[in-house]
C-alpha cells in the first residue's frame, strides 16, 4: 500500500510531453495533487489494471507474454513508496509498473484515460466498503434485537412531543430504532447494486463501451447516493442518540463501561460524549452530502478535475458513519437497563386513551368518547388527584356508560396487551418482531 509518508523524488508527469518545461507552479503544483487522498483505491486501481491488461490481450494489443509480464508486475508484493512527481494513485502505479517490468508497461494505458481509471476504481472501492458498512449495521440491528429479548418484559412510558403519552415495552421502543436501521440495510443493497451495474474503464476520456460514453466517465450519482444514504443513516443513528441521552438523563438506561467521560471541573460528572458525537455526526454527514450535490450542480459534461473532490467527500462519509456505526454498537451492547425506574416514570393519565376506549366497547363514538375523557382529565386536573383517582360516581356523571369494571383500565400491562396486531406493543407482537429481525 501507499506509504501515508512518502519518499520524494522525480520523475516525468503523464502529460508532460505537451509542455516545453517540466515545471509546475507551487500552488497548482499543491491543488492538483490528489494522491494524499486518493491512495485508497491503490488495491482497486491494481485489480482494474489487471482486468484491463486481460482485455487489452483479448483485443490483440498485448501478447500473451506481455500480458503476464504487466499483471506479474502489478501484482508483485514490495515496498511502495511516492514520489514528488505522483499527482494520483494511477501516476504511481503506472510509474512503479514500468520501474518493475520495463516498456511494455507503457501499453497498458492503450485506450485508456484517468477519467474512466478514477471512475471505475471509485466504483470498486465503494463496492468493496459497503460489506464492512453492512455488516455492521447487521451486527447492530441483531444485536438491539437481543436486547429487546432481554428486556421484553420492562415497561417505560413512550413519549409524543417529548410528553408522556402511552405505556410501551422498552423492547417496542429500540425495536422503532432496529427497523429504521433495518430499512438502510436495504437501501444500502440497492446502492451498492446500482454502483456497479455499469463500468465505464475503456472508455477513455469520453468515448467507449457503456451505454453513453460522455456520461460513464463523469458520472458521480453513485457517490452521491451513497453520501445521501450516509446521510440518512447518520440522521437515524442521530434520532437513536438523541433517544438515549434524554433516557439517560431521566434515568432508564447507564452508558456501559468506559463509554461515559468525566469533567474538567466537576468531579462527580459521567458525560455521554460518545452518544453527543454519533449525534453530531448526523449533522456532519448530511453536510458531506450537500457538499457532493453542490461540487455535481452545474458541471459541463463529461470529466472535470472538480471531481477530484469527490474522494475526500466519499472517504470521510465512510469514516465517519464506519465509526458510528462502531460506536453505536458498543453503546448498545453494554447499556444498563433500569427497570424501575422505567416502571416509576408511569403515570395513570397515560391511561386516558384506555379509558377512551373503554366508551367506544360500550358504543360511544370514539369522538365523543374522547370528548367525555378529556373532561374526566380536567376534573382530575381541578381536584389535584391522578385521573385513577376520579370515583365512580364522578366518572357516571360524565358519562353513563361508566361502571364498576372501569378499574380494569389502570392497569399498564394490560394497556400494551391491547395491541395484539403485527407490530403492536403486545409481548406477543413484540417477539415476533424480534424473531423477524433475527432472520435478517
């Protein structure tokens, strides 16, 4: 692999036969080169080169020896070291190659341009990263769903405009977050689908053997597709962060070991910073999305050095989600659950939905239903007492479809029983979802 500190030294640029001096002025000597950058697609660019070579033979421009001379010498394992002259990666394959096997290095590039090089070694590259991203993502949703079977039996208050609103399983809840990151997996399946389904090497700079030529060889959509669902997942990643700092500052949930940070200041302070950075990398990577949508906006066609750019975007949107994903992860996997205190947090005005529907199994439209509730509410509220509280000879003058049997309904078992449906809060339910997510 390229070395991150390279030797430096000269050598002919790829086009320096147009110029009558070799000599490049400082700045554009520093904003052309890209090869700090762009030393990733190392593997990629040798696997290309050897594909190409293989084509090059099949149309009679290479022997069979000086096919396998050039495919020996791209894949000789030694030290790799940059030179001054190195603007990219395909500048220094090229130079190392020819330093290895001699001339007939310089018939590789029959055909062949850096515009479909970049192109095509972006594609690879991006196809090889999405494996690591999927499994992760894989390992993280399996893993929530573990800890939504283990917990399947705690209940919390789930919350609507960060209010209390109705009884739900802590399992239901991080299963909410499982099925969004579910979602991306797939997305990420047809990004990674779409990145390959054409390949633009041989197209030179801009006419070869795609669909449209001029089109392949600057077409960066799979770059910003990716960026995007970077993006997205970073922005669910985000939500289940933000989920988990106001659980932690209420008290539902403990960072695990060695996830929590102290203060400069107070002694007695644990700061969920890793939680607050995947939090903030939501923000970070939607950036990086905008970023390629705007380095796209208003290109003239086919190649231009602009999407010399595009790697630094593509890179850090790997980096950056890659470490979010890492980091989620550990969170979840170590997060200490408090039980009670989630049993605590229940409130029976969490239960006025319930008592809603209690009217509409006795005939009351719902609308009317929740009329009588709402005043049932109000009369709690005017008293100072939880609305369990109002007796039954008050709730009768409300309405008189109230009975005795209106105690069944503060219960917060069986408020989330209730929803028996696929995806409901019922254990059943629940478990099905898990089991659903274990298939994955």
């Amino acid at each position: 692999m390229a070395s991150n500190n390279p030797a430096r030294g000269k050598e002919e640029r790829l086009w320096g036969g147009r110029f009558d001096s070799g000599k490049v002025h400082e700045c554009l000597e520093k904003i052309n080169k890209s090869i700090d950058i762009d030393q990733r697609l190392h593997k990629q660019d040798i696997e290309a080169s050897v594909a190409y070579a293989n084509g090059l033979r099949d149309a009679g421009i290479l022997t069979k020896d000086e096919t396998e001379l050039i495919i020996s010498g791209l894949e000789q394992e030694s030290t790799f070291e940059l030179i001054e002259s190195d603007e990219d990666i395909h500048t220094a394959v090229e130079r190392r190659l020819r330093r290895l096997v001699g001339p007939a290095a310089g018939k590789l590039h029959t055909g062949r341009s850096r515009n479909d090089q970049v192109a095509t070694d972006t594609k690879l590259w991006l196809s090889d990263a999405c494996k690591p991203l999927a499994d992760n993502l894989v390992h993280l949703i399996k893993r929530m769903a573990e800890r939504a079977e283990q917990e399947v039996d705690v209940l919390m208050p789930g919350y609507t405009h960060l209010q209390k609103a109705q009884p739900v399983r802590w399992s239901q809840w991080i299963l909410s977050h499982a099925w969004a990151l579910d979602a991306d997996r797939l997305r990420l399946t047809q990004v990674a689908e779409r990145t390959m389904s054409q390949c633009p090497l041989g197209s030179g700079a801009l006419a070869g053997i795609t669909h449209n030529s001029m089109h392949s060889v600057a077409d960066r959509d799979f770059v910003a597709e990716f960026t995007f669902w970077c993006a997205l997942t970073g922005v669910h990643l985000s939500r289940l962060a933000e989920d988990l700092l106001l659980h932690c500052s209420i008290g539902f949930v403990q960072m695990g070991p060695g996830l929590s940070t102290g203060s400069s200041l107070m002694p007695h302070k644990s700061n969920p910073d890793g939680v607050e950075l995947v939090r903030a990398k939501g923000a970070t990577l939607t950036g990086m999305c905008t970023s390629m949508l705007a380095l796209l906006k208003g290109l003239p066609s086919t190649y231009n050095k602009d999407l010399q750019l595009d790697k630094s975007i593509l890179f850090q949107a790997y980096d950056d989600l890659n470490l979010a994903l890492e980091l989620t992860f550990a969170v979840i996997d170590t997060l200490r659950v408090n039980s009670k205190k989630c049993v605590d947090e229940l409130e029976p005005s969490m239960l006025a939905t319930d008592l809603a529907y209690y009217l509409v199994h006795k005939g009351v439209p719902f609308r009317e239903a929740h009329h009588k509730v709402g005043e049932v509410v109000k009369l709690a509220e005017k008293k100072g007492i939880e609305i369990s509280g109002v007796t039954l000879k008050e709730l009768q003058e409300i309405c008189v479809e109230f009975d005795e049997n209106v105690q069944k309904v503060w219960s917060f078992e069986s408020s989330v029983e209730q929803y028996q449906a696929y995806g409901g809060t019922s254990k059943a339910s629940v478990t099905k979802q898990i089991n659903a997510i274990k298939q994955i």
